[in-house]
C-alpha cells in the first residue's frame, strides 16, 4: 500500500512519523512525507522518503494573518490533491502541526481514509479541526484533553513511536549504580534546548551534598546563545559537564545515564519511558494548552518522574528533588522501574498494524480505549 505521513516542522512531531515511515517501508509499504521547511531541515530523518514542502497557515496577527493563513492552507490543500493523484495513498496520517492541516483537508476531500496520531496528554489544534473526518484517532495516553466524547468509538492507545535503538534500551539492565559509581545525568530542553535549565542545573548540582556532588557526570543540551555561559559556570563548580547543542547520539547518551532532567514534551517523555530513565520534568509553561504539564502527570503519578512547575523550579528545589530521587542505589532503579511501567516501546508498531487496518478496510473499526478528560480549568467549557 500507498501511505502519506503529514507532519508539522518540530521533533515532537517529526520524530514519530519518521519511526513509523521507518517501519512501514520495513513492511514493503510506500511512503511520502508532507511537511514545511522546518520540518525538511532536521537532521538524520526521512532520509530516504520522497519529501515534500507545501505552505501551510498559521493562525495569528490579526486578519491580515488570518488571511493569509487561509490563503496558505488553499493552496496547500491544490497542491496535496496534485500529489495524491500522482502518489495514490490508501491512507494520510496526520501528526499535527499546522503543515500537516492541508494534507488532511486534501484527503477528506479525495474520500482518503485519514488517521490522526495525538503525541499529547492534550489533543492538538489541527487535530480537533479535522477529528471528525478521520477514520481513526491514535493517542499516546490514557487520558486525553480536549478529546470529544462523541470520538471515543474511533481511538486507539497506541503510544508515542521512538526509535527502535530507543525501545532496545528497555530490555537492558539499568546502568550500574553503587555508592561508588559515578552519577551521570543527562539535561535536555528538547530539540530547541531551554535557556532556564542552563540557568538552574549547574548551580542546583553545586548545591548536592558531597558524597553525591563529586561522583557527577553531566552531559547538557544547551542553546547556542547560553553554552559558555553555562560552560563557565560548570567550570567554577569544577564539575565535569560535557556541553552540545544537539544530542546526535540520544540512545547512546539515554542509555548511558542515571537520570534525565529535561522539558516534558511528548517525544522526550516517550524515550524515558520506552528506555527506563527517572527523570525530573520541568514543563514549558507557554505550550499551547499547557500540553507539557498533561503529559508529565502519568509518569509522574506512577513514581518515574518529579514534575517541578518552572516558577518553582530553583536551584535549591532541583537540588532537593535529586537529593531524594538519586540519593542511594535502590530508590534510583525503584524510579526506573516505575518509569518503564508507563512505557510504550511498541507504539510504532501498533500504529503501522493500525494504518494496515484502516488503509485495508472500509469497515467501522475500532472501539474507543482512551478517555476524554476535560481540563480542570475548563469545566463546563465547550470544547
């Protein structure tokens, strides 16, 4: 079969359509990938997947912003319909973003069986747009905002695809902690990095009782703009950090670590999980809809996480939370284990079984898994 990937230009977004290209081309399917211009640029994914730019909106400034935006998506939505009479897809799936709206539209309109995947605790924007048309709603957690009720029939949990060299990690031993060992924590603001975390972890890590401080190993994503900064600081602490501004080699570095501190974005809590990794989460309070928060609390409520609202997070909370979360061997591994427990490791191949069973059949197909949770601040609100 013939199966369009749509997804907008973030690694949250880009990293599981590419585990799922990954597999679906590995069971003798065809695949096109839809995106923008970020999403072409980031590095080591779809590689081999015919790729293609088309202009896609974005809601804001006003009416003249409006107005593009509405002129964008036309236009992209022509040139999807063009593609799909040269491509013949069985299926698109939409991985959100506002790229991916057009190429959804498109399909709806050719009669193309859609599925939507939600890598959020909150269903995204172009996803509530366009969830009425779509043969099927794949979600990455249990509970899920801002998800209708009346589309219960058609969700399947499934989980948030990662890499395989990822989910491997999984079936490993977790790496050897003792009293003696060294600690290795691995921080991650995700594929933009977080200016706070530069600004808080050194100066938290300096705060850590001896035993604890002069065993450390640290490996920092930082932004471009932050890194000697952040790298004189380390240097006055004399503790040794090693310092990027992209991770290429995530498994390896996720393999290698103790514990992760990091943002809560879909595609970061999804590799803790899948791998066995306790981590300390400090949501981005601007995602749209407080997404990162949502996703952190099933992680969090099973004992794999230490979530830290960012006007709280300060160096002497971050201190503290490690203190309890790495402070002997077996509360360590106790986290590990907990973390696993919410992992989903074969969400990449659920959801190729699921776009089979969609691009295959004409038939109603599932029964709803997930439950539709309404924000706690918005009840009674209209979705």
């Amino acid at each position: 079969m013939n199966v369009t990937l749509a997804a907008g230009g973030t690694g949250g977004h880009m990293v599981p359509a590419h585990a799922l290209a990954a597999e679906l081309k590995r069971r003798g399917h065809g695949v096109m990938l839809i995106t923008d211009e970020r999403g072409a640029r980031i590095p080591g994914l779809f590689e081999e997947v015919p790729t293609h730019i088309l202009p896609a909106g974005r809601l804001g400034g006003g009416l003249v912003g409006l107005g593009k935006a509405v002129r964008a998506v036309v236009a992209g939505r022509r040139q999807a319909r063009g593609l799909y009479r040269d491509f013949t897809p069985d299926a698109v799936v939409g991985f959100g973003g506002y790229p991916a709206f057009p190429a959804l539209l498109a399909a709806s309109s050719m009669n193309i069986p859609t599925i939507l995947h939600e890598q959020n605790a909150v269903l995204g924007r172009v996803n509530r747009w366009v969830a009425g048309n779509a043969a099927a709603i794949a979600t990455a957690y249990a509970e899920v905002e801002r998800l209708k009720p009346r589309y219960l029939a058609k969700v399947a949990l499934v989980g948030n695809p990662v890499r395989e060299s990822v989910a491997r990690l999984g079936t490993l031993p977790f790496p050897e902690f003792d009293d003696t060992a060294p600690l290795k924590i691995l921080v991650t603001g995700g594929s933009q990095g977080a200016t706070i975390l530069g600004q808080i972890v050194p100066d938290a890590l300096g705060q850590l009782p001896p035993r604890l401080r002069h065993r450390l190993q640290v490996v920092q994503q930082c932004r471009p703009d932050d890194i000697e900064q952040v790298r004189v600081r380390y240097g006055a602490l004399n503790i040794p950090a090693e310092l990027l501004t992209y991770i290429e080699d995530m498994p390896e570095r996720l393999g290698e670590a103790h514990l992760v501190i990091a943002r809560a974005g879909a595609s970061t809590i999804a590799e803790l999980t899948a791998a066995g990794r306790p981590a300390i989460l400090v949501p981005l309070p601007i995602a749209t809809d407080d997404h990162q928060t949502a996703n952190a609390r099933e992680m969090a409520k099973a004992g794999g996480a230490r979530m830290i609202p960012q006007p709280e997070f300060t160096p002497e909370v971050l201190s503290a939370q490690i203190g309890v979360i790495a402070g002997d061997s077996l509360a360590l591994s106790n986290a590990a284990e907990r973390a696993l427990s919410v992992g989903r490791p074969h969400a990449t191949r659920d959801l190729a079984d699921l776009v089979e069973r969609v691009a295959g059949s004409t038939a109603p197909l599932l029964v709803g898994r997930v439950e539709a949770r309404t924000p706690p601040m918005a009840m009674g609100a209209p979705a």
